[in-house]
C-alpha cells in the first residue's frame, strides 16, 4: 500500500502544540528517519496506537491466542509442533496477496516464534 493511499493528500490539516523541547526531538527524530515532522508523528502515533487486525490476520491472531492458552503442555506442544512452517508459509503468502500488512504479518511471524521457543523449551524438559 503507497503512503499516497494511506494518507490521502486531502486530509484537513491538524494543528499541533507541544512544547518546544519536544519539537525538537520530533525533528530531531524525523531527521534521523529521513521523513517529515508529520511523518515522524503519523509513524510514531501508528506505532502506540496500531489498527485492530482485520480478515484473517485476526483469524490467526485469535488461533495463536487460542493455542498459546492451552493449559495441557503436551496438547499445546502437539498442537504447534505440526504447525509452524505451515503457518509461517500461509502469513507470508496472505502477505504476499496483500490480505494482511506488514505490521500485522511481523506481528504473527513473532507470536509464532514465541510458540516455535515455548515448543523447543518442552523439548528439553
């Protein structure tokens, strides 16, 4: 998705005040990400306040959650240890197709990783 049609050239500006030393460290950091001060704020306030997931990013970030609070550790293990590639295979693809995000495929890619480490730690016990 372009930034064009992310953030419509036609949204009515805000006007924002905020103390001068924080001016300064917005531009300081806008700067630094090579981007405009109202770049370096949309980005910064997406990334405190990120869009609820939607389609079937949410289906998957339900069904992690609903594997990662199973209370049987064999079940739960069972459950992941036949999963994990094919999982990661199918966020990339809707990925790929555009059905999920960037933000939403890293947030899935690093759920999945947190169970593939919980998975491997049962291994050793």
């Amino acid at each position: 998705m372009s930034d064009e049609s992310k953030y419509p050239t036609r949204i009515a500006p805000y006007g924002l005040r905020m103390p001068p030393d924080l001016k300064e460290r917005v531009e300081a950091s806008a700067k630094a990400n090579n981007r405009s001060m109202n770049a370096e704020i949309v980005a910064t306030l997406e990334e405190k306040y990120p869009a609820p997931l939607k389609g079937a990013g949410k289906l998957l970030q339900e069904w992690f959650d609903e594997i990662l609070n199973i209370p049987d550790e064999d079940k739960r293990y069972e459950a992941f240890s036949l999963t994990f590639n094919k999982l990661i295979e199918k966020v990339e693809d809707l990925h790929k197709q555009g059905s999920i995000n960037e933000d939403t495929r890293s947030k899935i890619i690093e759920k999945i990783e947190k169970a593939e480490t919980i998975n491997s730690k049962r291994e050793w016990d």
